[in-house]
C-alpha cells in the first residue's frame, strides 16, 4: 500500500511551546488536543507552578514596588506588571491545553489494526530508499521533542505515516522532491516525555530584598 502526502515549506518543528500555540491557533475550535499521560502531567506541573509559586511571588513584588512611589518610573513596579501578563497568559493558554486534552495510553491494550498499524502514541521504525533507518514517536504538539525523535501527531511526517504498517511505503512529496519511506515496525511502548522542571531563580525577581530594608 502506499500513501501520497505533501510537505509543508515551514515543516520543520520549533520550541515545544511555540508548536503548540501555532497548532493550537491553527486547529479548528473543536479540535481535540490528543496528548500522552507523562505530557499532560508536565502541562499541569506547569500551572501549578505558576499559580502557587511564580504568580505568588511576583504579586508580592509588585505590591511592594507599588508602595515604594511614582509607578511610571519604577523599574521593579513595571517589570513586575508585564511579567504578571505574561504568566497570566501562560496559565490561560496552558488551562485551555489541559481542558481539550485527550489522552491516549501508548501502553493501553489494542487489538486488530490498532495494534500493528501507526496511530497516535506508535513507536515507528523506517527506512528511506537509501536504506537508512529512522525511529520516531508519535506523541501530542505539546510533547515534540526532535532530541528524542518525538514528532508531533500533526506534523507532516506523523500524517504521512498515519495508518500505515509494516511492509507498507509512504511516500512524501516536498517541492522539487520525492522521498519515499518503508515502513519496518510499529509498536506501542512507554514514551518518555521530559518533565516540568522549575526555571532557576524564575520566583526571586531582582532587587526585592535588598531595598525591602532601605528607607
């Protein structure tokens, strides 16, 4: 069997949050935001962080900075409010991931096609005509991670491979080229996701201490 598919110009993946806020925007209102276990965990380690302990801290500072005079020209007052926005619109974007999340186990138990052929959380082994071998999963656009070989499930490559099973070829059609792929195994297995790990120093912004004592 094989399966045509065209790839995009701008295929190649970015940062982790920058594809998934290009999907997202990209997706109709109703997509669903197919999404491993371990990757919706990070996303709500992620919030979590930010409502209990970053946004915590900054409102603090800014409350602080706020009594300290005139707000147009304090540095701490004003570098406070924006990193509040941005936090702020970190935790709506992350809360709306969270809502449309469907998860799907690449452990769970599959039957029939489900369990031989290339569907979302599938473990890909293939070949290009030069006989070189690749291995990447398909995992949720908020999980891509190239360094793992991680791919999103909406990513041209994940949709060319879509359905296939061993033996079959793919075929991707990029502007001037054809690159045709043989798929060698399919299997469903734990993908590990990286997980949510506090940004060094991210609840101490500067100068908080030092002139908590001035005056």
């Amino acid at each position: 069997m094989t399966k045509a598919f065209t790839r995009t110009s701008n295929g190649k993946a970015g940062k982790p949050g920058d594809a998934a806020e290009k999907a997202e925007q990209a997706q109709p209102v109703r997509v669903k935001n197919y999404i491993t276990p371990s990757g919706l965990q990070r996303l709500i380690d992620e919030r979590r962080f930010l409502l209990t302990r970053e946004r915590r801290a900054v409102t603090e500072v800014v409350a602080w900075a706020a009594s300290n005079g005139d707000r147009s020209e304090n540095a701490d007052y004003q570098y406070g409010k924006r990193r509040l926005r941005e936090i702020d619109r970190r935790i709506r974007f992350l809360t709306k991931r969270i809502d449309a999340a469907e998860v799907v186990d690449p452990e769970a138990p599959r039957h029939g096609r489900a369990a031989t052929h290339v569907f979302f959380g599938a473990t890909v082994r293939y070949a290009n005509a030069a006989g070189t071998e690749r291995v990447v999963s398909v995992v949720g656009v908020d999980e891509v991670d190239l360094d793992r070989h991680h791919i999103s499930w909406m990513s041209p490559l994940a949709r060319a491979l879509m359905k296939s099973g061993p033996g079959d070829s793919v075929i991707l059609r990029a502007p001037g080229t054809t690159e045709q792929l043989e798929i060698l195994e399919v299997r469903y297995e734990p993908i590990p996701v990286k997980s949510f790990i506090e940004p060094t120093g991210s609840v101490a912004p500067p100068n908080t201490r030092s002139r908590t004592g001035s005056g």
